[in-house]
C-alpha cells in the first residue's frame, strides 16, 4: 500500500490518496483475466480476435517450452522482440509464467546492438519476428543458444484482406538447428512448472540509454511494473469495458505498460495498430468504438490533418493521454472545444515504468507534466546545490527527483550508475530523472529542458554519446559531435558536426548511408556538417552546447 498527502489542492474529487498493489506477479493477472473473460479478444488485430482465453494457454505451452527445451531457469532473461502482435504479448507472458525476465529490443536494432543486449543481460534466449532472423544469426553459437521465429500471421485466422503483407507473411521454414517456429513450441504442449516468482522478483530489463555510449539495462520487478500498470488505470476511471487503440509499440516502455500490463490487469481490449496509419487509425476508432488512446503528439496531428475527417469521426473517445513532447496548445484546444475530448498530459521514463506523473482529468493545465500521482513524492532541485526548493511555486527550473514504487530498482550491473542516479535523503530512495523543470502554486510541473544531451526523434530516445561512438569508427571521421535539430514532425533529428580525417574524401551523403548498417535507423544523422574543428570548454572537452545552441538559434531565425 502507498500513501501520499494530497500533492494538490486539486487532486480527483473521489479518488482515494492510498494504491494497495495486489501482491501478486503481472502474470497472475493474465490468468485471472482468462477465468474472467476467456471468450473476450484481449487484442483485435487486422481482423483477428486473440481472447485472453487462447493468450493464456499459449503463454503457458510457450512457458513449458522455455524451461523444458531451452533450459530457462527462475530469473534468466529472455530477449523479445518484434512489432506489436499477440504474439509479442504472449511471448512477454509466457516468458514471466517461466519465472524468468523479459528483455524487450526494439526491432530496428542492428545486430551489433542485439549482441549488447544479449552480453548485457546475460541472455541465452531470444523470442523474435522471423524478419530479424538476419541480424540474430551472428549472434547464434556465441550470445544466443536458443531461437523462437514467429510470422505476425502465425496462428492468426480471419485476417482482413488488405492486411499489410509484412503482417500477412507467412511463416518460413526453420533456417538453423538453433531455430524453433513459433507453432511447433506450441504443439508440444509442454506443461511449465509451478510458479515461483514473487512481486519483488526480476520481471523486466529495459535498455536505456544514458550519458555513456552503451545502452544501461533498466531492472523493474513484478511490484514496480504493477505499481505503474495500476497508477493510469485508477486515475483515469478506467474498466474492462473500455477498449483501447494500440498505436504504441510494445517493445518500448509506454506500449508495454499501456498495451500489455495495464489492459490485461483491467480485461479490457485492445485494438492494434502495429504500424502508423492515420486513415486505418481513424476507421478502426470508429469501427470498435474506441475509448481511449495513448498517444504521441505527432500521430495526434496526423490523424487529425487527414483529408475528410469527418466531425463524428472520433465521437466514441473520451480521453486521450500523450505525453514524451508537448502538443500545441491550438491542437488541444480544438481537441477540447470542437470534438469534447480530454486530453491528459503525463510524465514518466523507463526508470519509473511509464507514468507516475499525469493532470487530474478535472482540472488539466496545457503542456503540462501534472501532479505526482498514488504515493509518489517528487521535489525540485537546484541543479548546482542541489538542495530543493521550498514548497509551491519554484523561483526557478531545477532538477525533478522522483520517489515511489514503480521507480526501478537499479540498472542491471552497473553500481556506477546507480551511484550517479539514486540518491538516499529523508528516509527516501530518489531517483534523479535529469530533467529541468518547474512548479507552480498549484503543484503542477512543467518541463523546462533536458539536463542530459537527450535527441527525442519521434517518441524514440537517442543519446549523443552512443552515436558519436558509432560514428568514430568510421575510417574518414577524426571527430564528431552530435546534436539536436528541430523537425517539423518528429520533434527532433539528428546532425553530425564532423572533422574529416586528413586526406579523407569524405561527403555527408556516404557518412549518412554508412550510418544506416552501424545503427537502428532513428538514431541515423539526418544532417552532416564538416567543419576544420570543433569549439572545446576549457577542461579542453568538446563544447557540445556552444554547437546546440548555434542550431537552434538558426532554427529559429
């Protein structure tokens, strides 16, 4: 149970101050919403209903499997990967049902960054779309011993006839002894062992990438990720009634939280959408009469630029939440006052498991963080002292530290950066988020800037450091700096401010298309700059913020 004083005069009328987290694992809600609602599609896909009934016993098949066959013992880690798909869900529950921790890679990964992934965690296992198998394939007698190939098709009947064909595909045959198909770890049937795992186990690691030039794993066990799977849920009123849109990407911590963890504690569906399509977005909320949809600011404009839209189109929504960027106060507005829906702004990061910040829906405040939600403490900090400011308004930005449950318990193998990162103070455990923000007299929060060098490229983090270092390897660059530069969709993209080697015929054209087989395609420069040096400070380190500024001064002007 958590408690926390009312952190605003403006708190939900009716909601109580105090969470009590079932002290069970996320699997258990799987299972009891299968006894529930076994006939109910836990996910509507292309056509295809996926019942919480046929997800739960094909996660404990995949689960018996796992220990049986690849050997997976309690707390191992299992590497999964893919698009959005019931298959993903039941991979991420039939991994947990194993007693083991799932590890989500974003498909876009090369196979340099899956190896990490692998060597990182300690994995010996991986779950993925048969897609990737080119990139898994090094990694096989080395990393990996084991493989699951799944087809998005596989298993999926009644499937509609413009279905894309990349969702459509069918399975391949296996390409490697190492390679099981997804179907034939089914057909066995093997049944796992009794669960052991407990609400403080391992149940996730989660890479983020941080100031240095290597993904960090993110650890969260079975009570954080319940405690921020339950925190949306009860703040939004929501019920197994309401059905969702499924645009976020399961493999990242927004959608897995929102389109895995929380949906299947409430029983409620989920209508996917694994790739962007605003005009497929717009018939499919009509169609189910979807209530709620988590967002990105930019798919928001996409949907609602699209040629037609009828006024009616989006009648069935009563919220919808965003969060990762701003949305323009114009977009909001229209969303408010022309179409009746709330808009709820939140904050969170992989570190807290998603939101632990969010507007009350009562009394939401434009490009907004919101009010600490159910037994979270947050305090604002002055950056250079790092003392906090005195209670309401803040005199100026400062660093927002953070406390509750759903906070990780720490990076997976890395004391140096969980020394950087939590800090002990007034009986709590902080977590120091690295963004600048400020509070008003209501306790509201308002994100400022980024204390660390982050690139927001659609949703997607990208951190300088890890591309500079990819970057270096090239023969022709003797240095390199990264930065950031508005996009008028994406929010941010990436420029290198480069200095050839000497002699080197090197033109930004080449460096950006040997860019694309080093790194997932959003952390790519979209913009090279060649410059004869680059401005140092004076410790002699390369001024990387002399170089933003310049760039967003240009921007501007």
């Amino acid at each position: 149970m958590s408690t926390s004083p009312l952190p605003s005069p403006f708190w939900p009328k009716g909601l109580s101050t105090r969470l009590h987290l079932p002290q069970t694992t996320l699997v258990s809600n799987l299972e009891i919403a299968a006894r529930r609602y076994p006939d109910k599609p836990a996910y509507v896909v292309y056509g295809h209903r996926a019942t919480f009934g046929r997800i739960w016993r094909n996660a404990q098949a995949l689960a018996g499997w796992l220990q049986q066959r690849a050997g997976v013992r309690p707390g191992d880690r299992v590497l999964l990967s893919g698009q959005s798909s019931p298959q993903f869900a039941t991979a991420y529950h039939a991994i947990q049902r194993a007693d083991a921790a799932a590890v989500p890679v974003n498909p876009m990964n090369l196979s340099e960054e899956f190896a990490h992934a692998a060597q990182d965690s300690g994995a010996r296992v991986v779950i993925a779309a048969q897609e990737l198998w080119p990139r898994l394939a090094p990694l096989v007698g080395r990393e990996i011993d084991h493989v699951v190939l799944f087809a998005y098709s596989e298993g999926l009947d009644g499937l509609d006839a413009d279905t894309p064909d990349w969702f459509v595909a069918p399975p391949e045959p296996s390409p490697h002894a190492a390679v099981t198909r997804w179907t034939e770890a089914l057909a066995e049937g093997l049944v796992p062992a009794p669960a052991t795992a407990g609400p403080d186990d391992l149940a996730l690691i989660a890479f983020t990438s941080g100031t240095t030039a290597r993904p960090k794993g993110c650890t969260h066990s079975h009570r954080s990720l319940m405690a921020a799977a339950l925190t949306p849920a009860i703040w939004r009123s929501e019920t197994a009634e309401d059905t969702f849109l499924g645009a976020s990407p399961m493999f990242h911590m927004q959608g897995l939280q929102a389109l895995v963890n929380t949906v299947t504690y409430l029983g409620s569906t989920v209508v996917l959408l694994p790739r962007w399509d605003a005009a497929r977005a717009a018939a499919l909320i009509a169609e189910h009469r979807v209530s709620r949809w988590g967002v990105a600011p930019p798919m928001l404009l996409d949907l609602l630029a699209l040629p037609g839209l009828k006024p009616d189109a989006l009648d069935s929504v009563a919220v919808i939440t965003g969060g990762g960027s701003a949305l323009p106060e114009a977009v909001n507005e229209r969303l408010t006052r022309e179409l009746g829906i709330r808009y709820m702004e939140a904050y969170g990061m992989t570190e807290t498991a998603s939101m632990l910040m969010a507007n009350p829906l009562q009394r939401t405040k434009r490009q907004c963080l919101g009010i600490p939600t159910f037994g979270v403490s947050a305090m604002v900090v002055d950056p250079v002292t790092l003392e906090p400011y005195p209670e309401g308004a803040t005199p100026d930005s400062g660093e927002l530290w953070v406390a509750g449950e759903q906070v990780t318990p720490g990076y997976w193998n890395n004391d140096k950066a969980n020394a950087e990162t939590f800090v002990q103070r007034d009986g709590k455990r902080w977590l120091r988020t690295g963004d600048l923000v400020t509070r008003d007299e209501d306790g509201y929060h308002f994100l400022v800037d980024r204390l660390k060098r982050m690139i927001n490229v659609g949703g997607y983090k990208v951190w300088p450091t890890e591309v500079e270092s990819l970057l270096h390897r090239h023969p022709g660059v003797q240095e390199v700096c990264v930065i950031a530069i508005p996009h008028p969709t994406r929010g941010e993209q990436v420029r290198a401010v480069v200095v050839r080697r000497p002699g080197a015929d090197l033109t930004a054209e080449a460096l950006m298309e040997w860019a694309k087989g080093q790194m997932a395609t959003y952390k790519c420069p979209r913009e090279v700059e060649f410059v004869d040096r680059l401005p140092r400070s004076g410790t002699g380190k390369i001024d990387w913020r002399s170089l933003q500024e310049a760039a967003r001064a240009a921007a501007a002007r």
